[in-house]
C-alpha cells in the first residue's frame, strides 16, 4: 500500500505543477482528463482488481507524460525544442512519446487483464490481439481529436498539436503500435515474475 501511495503523491504533485499557468487551459483540460479518468477507475476498481507494480508505475509514467504535454501543449514542450534544434528537426516531437506511450502502457493493462481473467489463450494470439487492441484505442484517439477540433474549431490547434504535418495522424497510430510491440518484447518477461506474485 506504500508503493502506491507514494505513486500518488507523484501524481498529484506532477498534476499541481500541470495546473498552475499551463500554456492554455481548455488545451491543459482536454490534455490531462485521461489520466484523472485512470486515476479514478483504479481506485474504484483497486480491492477488486489490483495490478502488479510495474503496470502501477507505467501508468504513472504515462499519466507524467500527459500532464507535461498538458502544460506546456505538444508541440511546446522547451526540452523537445532543443532536441529539434540539436537534431536538426522541423518540429517538436514530444507528441511522439505520447503516442508511443499510448500504445507501450495499455499493452501491458490489457496483457495483465486479459492473463489474469484468462481471456486468450495461447501466448502468440494474445500478443496479437494485444496490439490490435492498443492500434484501436490509438485509432479512437484519433477520432477523438477529430470531433474536438471539428467542435471547437482553431482552439484545438494546440490539442491536435500537428505542427503541419499532414500524416501527424498516421504517425502517431504508427507510433502507438511500436509502443506497444516494444513493451511486450522488453518486459513480457519481468511482468510474468510479477504476476507469479499474485496469481
């Protein structure tokens, strides 16, 4: 139970840090309420279904990534400005962590999810499925952003963050499947040993 309170208390510090000045508040708004959303259904659902550690941590890892991208908008992120100049890129790419953690950290809930209530079987299939589901959650993210922007019009120019790309959306699915191919490759295996722990 330390663990976890000790990762809330970084949560909501980080939140804090996202709310005072963000660049602009409606963008901050729709940026963050994923991550107050997750924060809200894990605790509803923590005496019932209580995850490993590490999947614990990566959300945490990934909620820091959204209220960053929160404060200062995607594409304004000053550490990803001096990587453009130092790389010599025409944009800031901050976008692409989120989206590469879009897809890195929902494949391990849904891998711990679907092991736990035995779901697929077979460790191929379930691989498979796992990043199809992280490519669909991507991809309704999309359409997400699209009905904002169709909704609020230019004050969603910082939400969408494209920074005119014309394949931003392509891309940042692409960048969402890596993610999620990536965290089963590297850590399919330590989160096994963690879920030995408690199965």
């Amino acid at each position: 139970m330390k663990y976890i309170y000790s990762l809330l208390i970084v949560f909501f510090a980080v939140f804090i840090w996202s709310a005072i000045n963000p660049f602009d508040y409606f963008t901050w708004f729709l940026e963050i309420v994923p991550a107050l959303i997750g924060v809200g259904i894990l605790s509803f659902t923590y005496r019932r279904f209580r995850f490993t550690n590490l999947v614990y941590f990566l959300i945490l890892i990934h909620s820091v990534i959204l209220m960053a991208g929160g404060h200062y908008t995607y594409a304004e992120v000053p550490l990803f400005d001096s990587l453009a100049d130092v790389l010599n890129h025409t944009r800031n790419n901050y976008d692409k962590v989120g989206h590469f953690a879009q897809g890195f950290i929902p494949a391990l809930i849904i891998r711990e999810i679907v092991i736990r209530q035995d779901v697929i079987n077979g460790a191929k299939w379930r691989s498979f499925i796992i990043v199809c589901i992280c490519l669909a959650i991507s991809a309704a993210y999309e359409f997400i952003e699209w009905f904002v922007a169709i909704q609020s019009g230019e004050d969603a120019e910082s939400f969408l963050g494209t920074q005119g790309y014309i394949w931003d959306t392509q891309s940042d699915m692409l960048f969402a499947t890596m993610g999620a191919i990536s965290a089963l490759v590297l850590l399919s295996n330590l989160h096994n040993r963690q879920l030995k722990s408690i199965i």
